[in-house]
C-alpha cells in the first residue's frame, strides 16, 4: 500500500506542470513614438530691452553644446544679430557665445577669422576690442596648423598695443604670447622679435599690463621657446615693483630662467672682477621674496626654492643663518686698497693739518646690515605667520635636504621645531618630510626629546605617522633608545587602540638598533647576576613591546641570546606563532631548545609549494566517497585557516582557497542529500530549508570571494561566477520544488523565477564569451539546452537542472596570481569601556569613526554600519572629503556617524562596522534585467564590529 501511495504521488508531481499551466498570450507589441530633438535657434532680439536679451541669450548659452549641423545656422545668426544691436553689453555677450559655438566639433573655425578681425578694426569701444581678441585667441588655440592666420591675429594684436585702456593692451599681449609663431634661431635680424615686444611693456606705466606681459613672456617659454638672457635682468627688476601680481609672475620667470641658464656667470653688482653663476643670482633673489609683503608671493617664492637643486652649497647654508653682515661687500687687501686709491687720483688738498685723503663714498641705499638675499631665507619662511608659507617652506627645505645630506643634518634642528607648530597639518607636514631625509641624519638627545613629546597628541594621524618616523631614524646613543621605549610604553598605556602601530615601531627600533639594545638587555628584561626574578605577565602589551624590540634585534646579534632568561625561550615560541609579522626567526634560540617545528615555512619548501600541495588533496574529490571527502575538505580548510593566521605573506591566499573550498563543502553536502530522491510532497519543510541555508552561504561567500580579493584572473573570477551560478541553481530548484506542487495561484511567480533565472544564465554565457573563457562541464551543459529552456515550463526546467547539478562534479580552483584582500582596521571608536556614551533620546549623538582601508580600489562603495540591539541596521555613507590617501589602495577615513533611538531602560552596546557595497545582480559588466533596486544594496564586512556602549536617556522636562 505504502509503495503504492508513493508511486501515485511521483506521477502526481510530474503531472502538475502540464496541468495547471496556462497558456500564456503572447503580450502585444507597443509602438512608441520618438519626437526628433528640435532644431535649437538663436532667440530673436530685436524691440527686446537689453536686460531681456541678455536674459535670452543666457538662456541660449544654458543649452549648448549644439549639434555639428546646427553650429553653422547658429554662428551665421550670431554675426547678423551683432550687426543690429547698438547695446555694447549684449554685443558682449553675443561674441562671447561665438566663442562657445565656434569650437563644436566638426565645425571649421577658420571661416570666422576674417570675419572677427575686420569687425576689430571697425570697431571703438574697448570693451568689444577685449572680447574679439579673447575670441580670437580662444579660435586660434583650436585652429593649431594654421600659421598664417596666426601671423594675421598677432599682427592685428600688434596694431592694437598703442590703444589706451590697459584692458586691450593686455588682452594683445596675451594673444601675442599664445599664438606667436616660434622665432627661428637662424635669422638674426628677426630673432626673439616677439620677445623684445613683450620685453617692451614691462616696464608699462599700468601694473596689470606689465603682469600681462610677464604672463606672456611665460607663455612662450611653455610653448617651447628659449628666452633671451637679456630678459633676466628685466625680470630682476620686476621683483620690486609695487603691484603683487607683477611680482608673483616676475618671480617664476626668474625661476624658469635660473633653470634655462643655470651655469651662465654674471657680473657682481659693485664688483668689476667677481662673478656669479646665474642660478646662484636666481636663487637669491628668490630667497629676497621670502620677505615680501604678499602672502601669495612668499608662499610661492617659498615653494619654488625646494626645485633649484644645482645651486651652490654656500648658498644653501646661508639660508639657515641670520647672522649679521657688512653691507654685503668682499673684504679686500690692503693691496687692493692701496691700488684703488692710487688709481682714483684723490689726495689731500694741503690746507688743513694731517688731512686724509678722501674717503670712500657709501651709497646708503646699498648698505644692508642683515643679508638680504639667501641668508636666513629658510627660518623666516618656517617663522611665518600664515600656514600656507611654513608648509611649502617645509616641502622646499624637504626637496633640497634630500639631495645634500650636509644639508639635512644643517636643517635637522629646523625641522624638528616645526614639530610643535599649532596647525596640525603644519605638524604633519613636518614629520613626513623628516621621513624622506632619514637616511642623512643621526638623531641626538635634545632633538629627540622634542620629538617623543609629539606623542602624547591627540590627534591619531600624528601619532600613527611618528611611529612611522621612527621606525626609520637612527638614534645617536643607548640612553636614546632607552627613552624612545619608555615614551612609547607610556603611549602604549594613554592610548591603547595604538597598539599594533607602536609594536611595529618597536620591531623596526630593534632591526635597526641592535648593538644599543645588547647593552640595555638586562635592564630591560629586568634580569639580576644573582637572584632570580618573577616572570612577566605574557598578556601585557608593554613586555610585548619589550619582547618584540628585543628578539628582532636578537636576530642580528647573537651574543644577546646568552643573556636571556629560561623562561624568555617559551615567551619567544608564543610570541612567533602568535605574532609572526613582528617577531622573526631567530636560529640562535631555535639551535638552542627549540625544535625543527618552529622554523619558518621557508625552510624546506616554498610558500607556494606548501599551499600547492595542500590544494592538491581536493582535487581528486569526485573519486572519494562521501565521508572521506567531507573530512578531507574540512581537514584542508582548517589547515589554511592556520596558514593565514601564522604567516602573513600567504594570508591572503589562503584565505581565498580556504573559502571557495568551503564553497564547495557546503554544495558537496547539499548535493549529497537522500531528500533529492524523494518526491517534493513527501519532503519536509526543514529540509527545504537547510538546502536553501546552504544555497545563501555559497551565495555569500562568492561575493566575497569577487569584491574581496585583488588580483585574481579572469579565469578565476569566471570560476567564481560559475560557483556562485550553482549556487543560483540550487536556490532556485528548491524554490521550484515548492512552488509548483501548490495550487494554479503561484504560477505568475514560478515564471518569475524562471525567467529571472534563464536571464542570469544568457548574462553568463555573453560574459564568457566576451572574456574568452572555457566553461566547466556544468556551465557548458546549461549553454548548450539554452535555446530549448522555456520560463512558461518549469516542471520541464526542473527536471533538466536537477540531474545536471547532482552528476556534474566541482572543478578545484587554485589562484595563480599574488592575491591581496580588502580590511578595515579600526581605530576610533576602541571599543571595550565600560563607561556608557550619554545622549538624549530622540536626539543625535557624535561618533568619530577613524579606520584605515587597505587594498581597497573605490572608496565610493565603503559604507560605515551601525546595528542596534534591537537587531535595526542603518548605513551611512562617508563625504569624499573624509577620505585621506596614503598609497594607491590604501585610505584613511575620519568620519563622523549621527545615531539616534528612542529611550532604553538599560545601557546597551550598538555595534559599528566598515563595510563594502556591491550589486548582486551584478556579472561582470551587465546586469540581469528586471532586478529590484531593494536588493542592489548589500554588504560585505571588511572588519569585525566594535561594540560601544549607549545610553538614551530621557529628555529633561
């Protein structure tokens, strides 16, 4: 009878699709209709008032850019409707919107050339001349390969530069210098022609119009012109002019002659024998402008001197030295002076008794009791008032102390004030740009006092970034290292979310400084010749701290290991597998107690070789029984677990190979399954369940496994797809399962799903084809019955996937490539306290969340989640300017969360996170059509929540 029941029911099942399906119409085809865009034409003007048609032509201008076959239509109004009007403003405008239509693509803007100049040789007003040679050198930029109607602007600029109102004059100057043809070297009669004109006007009565020039002047050196030497001097001159602009640019034409001419000698001002070379000159007369009284031309006067490095060294120092001088002069012989005398012809008249000869005369104008040219140039930038001059100071004295380490050790002392500036990107500033002069530089005790006294601010961008520092530096004596540890342990103890970034320090101290840790050993592992001592809590950070400074520089040193302790032995085997990254492989300890076990995977074989070898076991699954797989995959999975917790380098990796294995774990036993030969009335609802549980992991761990890691090959992302695509599958059987042995009302959804899942199965095969990726032997079945799958039969679509997705066995996958994976690492909030953060309910409170982002490629999907207790989830998205770059994939985020809830009884823990969003629906480039928006938003973790205890409480009546 039971059999017979159970036959009775699986004809039933088979049945059921053919008869409560339907026979769905063909839905009718819509037409649309497109309207093609209208022709956009220019407003008419005429009888308008002038405020209304610059309303219209704002408007008009509001809607460009226009169409290749629209642009001739529009110029040919524009130059009709500039003939009528009388209002200068609109006709203003007018020539402004040529400007902008003129450059269409497709359109040729020479036509207009002609038209333009003879409109600027008829017309009075300058205003007009202003915007027809601004259009005209805006048509010439576009119109690059046409020389001789550049000959022909500039020589209408020409005939304008007699015009009175500066505004004309400058906008001739600006063109001459952007479409002047290049001079030839070899005609002398007409060389540097267009320099001497521009050289002509700087020294203009008007400010702006010498600026212009100067600006010019600039503008044919970045086309590729050599400038005249003779223009240096006039450049000299400029640097004193009353108008800061003319300054700023006579400034960097001296800076960009220093570099055209670095080694031409020049004559010494007062001096008929002595010379100077002109980058020298250049230099110093750059360093006067340290001085000047526009902030703008001391930052920039001040950022230009850091790219000058063929200068000389007695020039450098002298910008750290205010030392009085002697109005600048060369002390000469008594010779030399004797020889002066002699040749001037003065003697003493004779009338008065014992009179001298005549004296020197002494223009005071030249006289200068402090060196106003390079010396102290460097110190005064340091000491200026405003941030923007102390940070390109800083940039510039950086740049040169690199290339002349005499230098950096000079400038030491300079940088490190500049550690207690009051702008903490001032500070920063500084201890990035000791970093790139480490390699010059000893630090002394004093010196390093001001810089351990750093450590105690508050911001964790300025610590994190002085632990980098000295990680790098190299301390003078063992009383320095000594205080380096104990400012570090005593920061270790006021700020303990620093901790792995002060662990680092302390290994790199180590490395670099093991001769000065020997003699500080027993002081610091508390050891006495006598007695023995209690041994350290193992769970301390500060003794960590001490351990890892000392066994890395045990590691260079063998003579240290004699002194330790017994129990230092056992501490070193915990710390190594505990801390492999910060604590090394030091043989003189392993030789002497410990076993072969404990050396690096290194020795012996390759890292590669192991995890090739490991991956070797999974690979012959399919000729295993069921229970012997299962454990080999749990076995191998385990192991990479460990592998990625012990050696870093590989973390990684295995942390890659150990999830798609456990992909294929967890289909393995889906597919292993008796329920799958049981009728789908006759299975349990929580066996549907657990399939439907398992299919979500495989779903959720390829995702993981695609936005988590870099590095990895098309192939393996494909393989990757074609997992996750298995995983759809089993989902979707499932569902299907359910569904059709319900009544006829489910039938609208069982299509739903039918046809969602053949359109992710056609996304899949165009995104193979276009990578040009082999799919697996399951992939290829699916490819190949596409075109017979119909959405309206899922009876039929059940019974071709089910047998395809239990026979067809799971290819291994093992990555070729170095893979690198996304974390966050959070440092504020810390987390831990026991104090509960206090805020009224219903109101917001603050929450600083700072993290560092690695190997993450767009910031823009980085999310910060907050999970409440009552299991309420609520992303934030952070500013683009909270985002700071450290490296190409590595970030620093500082942002602030707003959280609000109703009134608790009891202070509760919310827990905060750093996540990454990605589109589920998402293969390759294409998405499935039909997806809903709900489910585009999804999170990968890329930390481990940090809980922080709140406390609503209620409002105050």
């Amino acid at each position: 009878m039971a059999a017979h029941l159970k036959k009775r029911a699986y004809e039933e099942f088979v049945q059921a699709p053919t008869v409560t399906q339907e026979e769905v119409k063909p839905q009718a085809k819509k037409l649309c209709l497109r309207h093609k865009q209208s022709t956009l034409d220019l407003p008419s003007l005429e009888g308008r008032s002038v405020d209304e048609a610059l309303t219209l032509l704002l408007d008009f201008g509001n809607k460009l850019p226009l169409s290749t076959t629209q642009t001739e239509s529009v110029v040919q109004s524009i130059l009709k409707q500039y003939q009528q009007q009388a209002s200068v403003s609109v006709k203003v405008k007018l020539l402004h919107l040529l400007s902008q239509v003129a450059l269409t693509p497709g359109f040729h803007a020479a036509t207009l050339v002609g038209d333009l100049l003879a409109l600027l040789s008829s017309t009075d007003s300058h205003r007009l001349k202003v915007q027809l040679l601004s259009t005209l050198t805006s048509l010439g930029k576009s119109l690059f390969d046409h020389a001789d109607l550049h000959e022909k602007m500039v020589d209408a600029a020409k005939q304008h530069l007699s015009d009175l109102h500066h505004t004309v004059r400058c906008e001739c100057l600006s063109l001459i210098g952007t479409l002047s043809t290049v001079d030839k070297a070899g005609s002398k009669k007409e060389e540097k022609r267009f320099q001497r004109l521009l050289c002509a006007y700087i020294d203009d009565q008007d400010p702006r119009v010498r600026e212009s020039a100067l600006k010019s002047t600039l503008i044919l050196h970045q086309r590729g012109q050599r400038l005249d030497l003779s223009i240096y001097q006039q450049s000299v001159k400029a640097l004193t002019d009353d108008y800061d602009g003319v300054r700023l640019a006579a400034l960097k034409l001296v800076w960009v002659l220093s570099h055209v001419y670095p080694e031409e000698m020049l004559a010494v001002p007062g001096s008929s024998e002595d010379q100077l070379r002109l980058i020298d000159d250049g230099f110093t007369n750059i360093c006067q402008m340290v001085n000047d009284p526009s902030m703008n031309v001391r930052a920039e006067a001040v950022g230009l001197l850091g790219s000058l490095h063929l200068v000389s060294p007695k020039f450098l120092q002298q910008t750290l030295d205010k030392k009085l001088m002697s109005g600048l002069r060369r002390k000469r012989t008594s010779h030399e002076r004797q020889k002066e005398s002699y040749a001037s012809g003065d003697w003493s008249t004779g009338q008065k008794w014992n009179d001298d000869a005549p004296k020197e005369h002494l223009d005071p104008g030249n006289i200068s009791l402090i060196n106003s040219g390079a010396c102290g140039a460097f110190v005064h930038g340091l000491e200026d008032e405003f941030l923007e001059v102390r940070s390109a100071a800083l940039d510039s004295l950086c740049e040169l102390a690199s290339h002349s380490p005499s230098f950096a050790r000079m400038s030491l002392d300079f940088l490190v004030d500049m550690f207690n500036d009051e702008i903490e990107s001032v500070r920063l500033n500084a201890i990035y740009s000791m970093r790139k002069i480490t390699k010059h530089i000893v630090l002394r005790q004093d010196q390093l006092e001001i810089i351990l006294g750093v450590l105690d601010d508050f911001s964790g961008e300025i610590r994190e970034a002085l632990h980098e520092l000295l990680c790098t530096v190299i301390l003078a004596t063992k009383s320095c290292l000594s205080r380096s540890l104990h400012f570090l342990l005593r920061n270790l103890n006021k700020y303990p979310q620093d901790k792995h970034s002060i662990w680092n320090c302390l290994k790199h101290l180590g490395i670099a400084h093991h001769d000065l840790t020997l003699t500080l050993v027993p002081e610091l592992l508390g050891t006495h010749p006598y007695f023995d001592t209690p041994e350290p809590d193992m769970d301390d950070p500060a003794y960590i701290g001490v351990m890892i400074l000392i066994l890395n520089s045990a590691a260079e040193s063998p003579t240290m290991v004699s002194l330790f302790p017994d129990y230092t032995i056992r501490h070193y085997s915990y710390l190594r597998d505990s801390l492999p990254h910060l604590v090394p492989y030091v043989k003189y300890i392993s030789s002497r107690s410990l076993e072969s076990s404990h050396k690096p995977l290194s020795e012996g074989q390759s890292h590669d070789t192991f995890l090739g070898q490991t991956l070797e076991k999974v690979k012959h699954l399919d000729t295993m029984t069921r229970q012997p797989a299962v454990n080999l995959m749990q076995l191998v999975i385990r192991d990479l677990h460990r592998v990625s917790v012990v050696e870093s380098g590989l973390s990684a990796r295995a942390d890659f190979c150990a999830q798609y294995i456990q992909c294929q774990l967890v289909l393995y036993k889906a597919l292993s399954e008796d329920r799958w030969n049981v009728p789908a009335p006759l299975c349990p609802q929580q066996s549907a369940d657990t399939m439907l549980a398992a299919a979500t992991q495989i779903l959720d761990l390829s995702y993981q496994l695609e936005h988590l890691f870099l590095g990895c090959s098309v192939s393996e992302q494909a393989s990757i797809m074609q997992m996750r695509f298995r995983g759809w599958t089993l989902e979707f059987l499932v569902q299907l399962r359910g569904k059709i042995n319900n009544s006829g009302s489910k039938q609208a959804a069982t299509q739903t799903a039918c046809k969602h899942y053949l359109n992710r199965l056609g996304l899949l095969n165009r995104h193979l084809v276009a990578t040009g990726v082999k799919p697996d032997s399951f992939t290829q079945a699916l490819f190949t019955e596409m075109h017979k799958l119909d959405s309206n039969k899922g009876g039929i679509l059940v019974k071709f996937l089910q047998p395809l997705l239990l026979h067809h066995g799971i290819p291994s996958l093992l990555p070729s490539n170095k893979l690198s994976k996304a974390t966050a690492t959070i440092r504020e909030p810390a987390g831990g306290s026991d104090n509960p953060l206090r805020f009224t309910a219903g109101l917001a409170l603050a929450i600083g969340v700072d993290c560092t982002l690695d190997n993450v490629q767009d910031v823009n999907r980085i999310r910060i989640q907050v999970t409440f207790p009552d299991s309420q989830e609520q992303l934030f998205s952070p500013k683009t300017s909270d985002f700071h770059s450290l490296s190409p994939l590595r970030h620093r985020l500082h942002a602030q969360v707003y959280v609000s809830h109703a009134m608790w009884s009891d202070p509760c823990q919310i827990q905060v996170s750093v996540v990454m969003t990605y589109d589920p629906d998402r293969i390759g480039d294409l998405t499935v059509k039909g997806s809903s928006r709900v489910s585009k938003q999804r999170t990968l973790h890329l930390c481990e929540p940090v809980k922080v205890f709140v406390m609503p409480r209620p409002a105050k009546r």
